[in-house]
C-alpha cells in the first residue's frame, strides 16, 4: 500500500462525542470526515468536513455519505445493518467493522450465544419472554441482571431482579424482548481495547478498570489494579474475541474479574469506547487514531502504555434538562498533570456524559494509581452544571 496526503475521507454514522473525538484524531492524518447524525450541529460537526442530518438507518442519506467518502464506519450500533451493506455494495465503498458483526452486538443474547459458541467465558444467561419464565430463572439463578436485547446504554436497558415478585415490574419497564442473565459476585469490572487491522492483524491495549456507579462508567483506570494472571487472561479472552469478530477497527470489550479470578465476557462495542478514553493521554496511539488507521486498511499505531491514566467522565448534575453551561472549569484547567475533554453537547441533563477529564502520572505502581483517582475525581468533582 502506498498512501499519500492529504488523506482519504472516511464516513462515520453517528456524530456523538465519539465522533467527535475520531474527527481529531483524523486531522493530524490527512484524513477528513463527514458524520451522519439527526442532531443538528452534532457535538462532532465543529471538527468534522461536513455532516449530513438524517436518521440513522435513512437508506438514502446513507446512500449519500457513501458515494462522498472512500470508506465507512459508525460510531453508535444504532446504525442499520442491512443500509451499510446495501450502500458499501452500491458505491463499492468498504464499511468496517463488518455490518454483519454489528448485526451480531445488537441483539444481547445473539452476541451471547456467539461467545458461548465460541468457549468465549460468559456468565449464565437465558432468554426470557414472561413474567412466570422470569420469575423461575430468578428462582434458579438467586436474582439476574434483565437486559433488553437490543438498544440501552449507560444503565438504560438493565433491571437487576432480586426476587420473583419484581419480574412484572422488570419485563414492563424493559418493554421488549429480554435476556436474564446471573447476578455475579465480582471482584472488578475491567475491559480491553481491541484492534483489529488489516492482513489479520491484533492488538490490544493495556487492560483497563473500570469503575461504574447506577449502571455508568464514572471512571477508569488504567493499568487495571489486578493481578498479573488475571490481566494475562483478560489479554487472552479478548483476542478470542477478536477472533469471532469479522471488520477492522476499534472493539470495546467490556469484562468481568470474578472473585474466584475467572475472567468472563459482558459486553462488546464494535467500536471505541469510553472504557479507552484514556488512550488519548495514556497510549502511544489512542483508540481514536487507531480506529480509522484499521477502517482505511493503513498500518496500526503502537498501543502501548505511556503513563498512567485515570479517567473520571463529567456527567450532567443539573436536576432538570436545560442548556449546557459547565463551571468551575479553570480547577481542573490550573492541574499541570490533567487533560479536559468537552463533548459540545448543547443541553444537560441528569447524569448525561457532557465531557471527561484525564489525569496522567509518571510511574506505574499500585499506590499511585489510587491517588491518581482520588485527584481524578477531586478535580471532577469540582465542575458543576449548577448555577449556584
């Protein structure tokens, strides 16, 4: 391959703050972007080329993006599969990772039975449709964690079931088809930011903790604080992953540290993730950088460490939904050792994900990652939505 500059223009279904954030991590390649999103004004419309509003399944505007650019890719699994397909194949436009993997994450308990398929670890799932079925897998697993099938992020879409008589309620508040799956005593939650690139090419970046509060990520930590065997075995299931995963690009691979240190599957994103924000700082090439190095077919960024990071996202404190002012900004500007993200999100609401901050060190022992945090989440905690 020879590649020259400027750069190829990628198109990208989706203009969120991920979108965003792979519009600067294109510039400095030479590469330009145009987003598709139904926001006027998306938070990624001030970096990218240019962006075109529309549904994220509307066959026609789709149809349009791919005639514009020389590759796709999407930033939200709310993309349709088939109009990817459809459009790569009309416009002979590559589009990764491959529509038929994003078809696979979209439905829970189809990604959960890939795995399990596969002898990928996964904990004790099973599909539910009644209340009276619900009520007996509580009854056999000791309470579940009920997930709708398809859509839901951040919380939404999980209603953990501690005994029968909750079921009703849960199936309702889901409203749609569910999976249960077993509640896990664990000791952590960790996750790995996989890479798959041309020629078959894999890589993986350090693994990482993450730290969730009602179901968000508030924050990460990265290299996770677990032992070497289980960040070896993380390492390990999350090229096996890889493996049954068709497409080049980012993947976020969500994973539980048990209390036994079994290291299972829970969830996976075809593409980047918050779970890696910390790579913009903390890695020699952030998953951002990578993810359209891999879609364009060009040569990986290394994905080592060069220091570690925590990261804690700025969610909305506002108690209604309102016009996004944030505050108390310069706190977290005055620390030499942070780095602030805003995601140009026009309107706040309750525990919305306005923006992140990350906060970088310079050795890597255990002791210093926890007062990494504890500064983390002091300069965090500093930044307000509130006008008082």
């Amino acid at each position: 391959m020879s590649i020259t500059l400027p750069g190829p223009t990628l198109g990208v279904v989706g203009g969120g703050q991920l979108g965003r954030m792979l519009a600067e991590a294109a510039a400095p390649l030479g590469v330009d972007l145009v987003v598709l999103d139904p926001t006027p004004d998306c938070p990624a419309a001030p970096v990218a080329a240019d962006q075109i509003v529309a549904d994220f399944d509307n066959a026609d505007a789709i149809g349009e993006l791919a005639a514009r650019v020389d590759a796709l890719t999407f930033e939200i699994e709310l993309a349709d599969p088939a109009v990817l397909a459809a459009a790569s194949e009309d416009h002979d436009v590559p589009v990764h990772p491959d529509p038929a993997t994003l078809e696979t994450i979209q439905d829970k308990l189809v990604q959960k039975e890939a795995l399990a398929d596969a002898g990928i670890p996964v904990p004790e799932f099973v599909a539910v449709a009644t209340a009276e079925g619900l009520e007996r897998v509580v009854e056999e697993f000791g309470g579940v964690m009920l997930k709708a099938r398809e859509g839901g992020y951040d919380g939404r879409g999980n209603v953990p079931v501690e005994t029968p008589d909750e079921a009703a309620a849960a199936l309702d508040q889901i409203g749609g088809a569910a999976m249960a799956e077993e509640f896990l005593d664990f000791e952590r939650e960790i996750a790995v930011m996989g890479l798959k690139g041309a020629d078959g090419e894999t890589r993986t970046y350090p693994v990482t903790e993450t730290v969730h509060r009602e179901e968000i990520l508030r924050e990460s930590v990265s290299p996770a604080r677990a032992d070497d065997a289980v960040v070896a075995e993380a390492e390990s299931v999350a090229r096996d992953v890889l493996a049954v995963l068709d497409g080049r690009g980012v993947y976020g691979i969500e994973l539980f540290e048990t209390r036994e240190g079994e290291v299972l599957v829970n969830e996976i994103a075809p593409r980047p993730h918050n779970s890696g924000h910390w790579t913009i700082e903390g890695a020699r090439t952030s998953q951002f950088e990578n993810h359209v190095r891999a879609v364009l077919g060009w040569p990986l960024g290394p994905t080592d460490l060069v220091a570690p990071a925590v990261t804690a996202n700025v969610l909305g404190d506002a108690e209604a939904t309102g016009p996004a002012t944030l505050r108390k900004v310069e706190s977290a500007l005055s620390a030499p050792d942070a780095d602030l993200h805003w995601y140009g999100k026009d309107d706040v609401y309750p525990l919305r994900k306005m923006g992140h901050l990350t906060v970088t060190g310079g050795s890597d022992d255990g002791a210093d990652r926890d007062a990494l945090l504890s500064h983390a989440r002091e300069l965090r905690d500093g930044l307000t939505f509130r006008d008082a």
